[in-house]
C-alpha cells in the first residue's frame, strides 16, 4: 500500500469512527494522535470545541527523561501523564478515540497506561 492510500484509508476509518464519538462536558473526549517519533494526546470537550488538556512526548518534562526511551515507553509516560493531569482537573471518564488507528502497538500501550492511572473508558 502506498503512503496516499495509507492516509485516505486511515481518513476514511477517522470518519467512520468520528460519526460515533463525541465528547461532552461530563465525558471528554481523549483523541490520540501518533507520528513516528512521537505521540500526542489531547482531552476535548467537542461541545464548546475546546482542549482541556494536552500531553505530547515533546513537552520539556517528559522530553528530557525519554531521550533514549522506545516508542512504547514513550506511549506508556504520556498514557501515565495524561492520566494524572485528568484527575487533576477532575476529569474521570473520558472517550476514547483512536483517531483512526489501529488499536494496538503504541495506542494501546497508551490506553492501558491511561486506565491503570485511573480514567475510565
């Protein structure tokens, strides 16, 4: 499969699961986003279209002790890093959308990272 296809199936598959998922106040939704060094997350209230919160592997607290790190430690820190800066901010249950991946790899080191911190989904 060449790179246009890989980005017009992962387009269509992000739509499809868009069409289900949708975050509200009480239940945010937490959109993942990967590249291949590095993986973003953000907590969305999609009803006032706000972020409520963002993680990435690029913030200088996490960038500095995952230097040498794998992809899936690196999944593993922001899934635990997400995870306490939502209970922070009492955010309990969230959505979770995976943003047109699969669900395994680094996304799913992340949700299970993100559940053993304490958020339900």
């Amino acid at each position: 499969m060449t790179k246009k296809n890989n980005i017009r199936s992962r387009s269509r598959i992000k739509k499809s699961v868009r069409k289900k998922i949708y975050g509200t106040p009480e239940r945010p939704r937490l959109s993942v986003y990967r590249s291949l060094n590095n993986i973003y997350v953000q907590i969305i209230d999609d009803l006032s279209g706000k972020t409520l919160l963002q993680v990435s592997t690029l913030m200088p607290e996490l960038r500095d002790s995952l230097k040498s790190a794998s992809a899936m430690q690196k999944s593993v820190s922001v899934g635990e890093e997400v995870a306490k800066r939502a209970l922070d901010n009492n955010i309990k249950t969230v959505v979770f959308d995976r943003n047109g991946y699969r669900y395994h790899g680094r996304v799913k080191a992340l949700a299970d990272a993100v559940r053993k911190g304490g958020l339900q989904f």
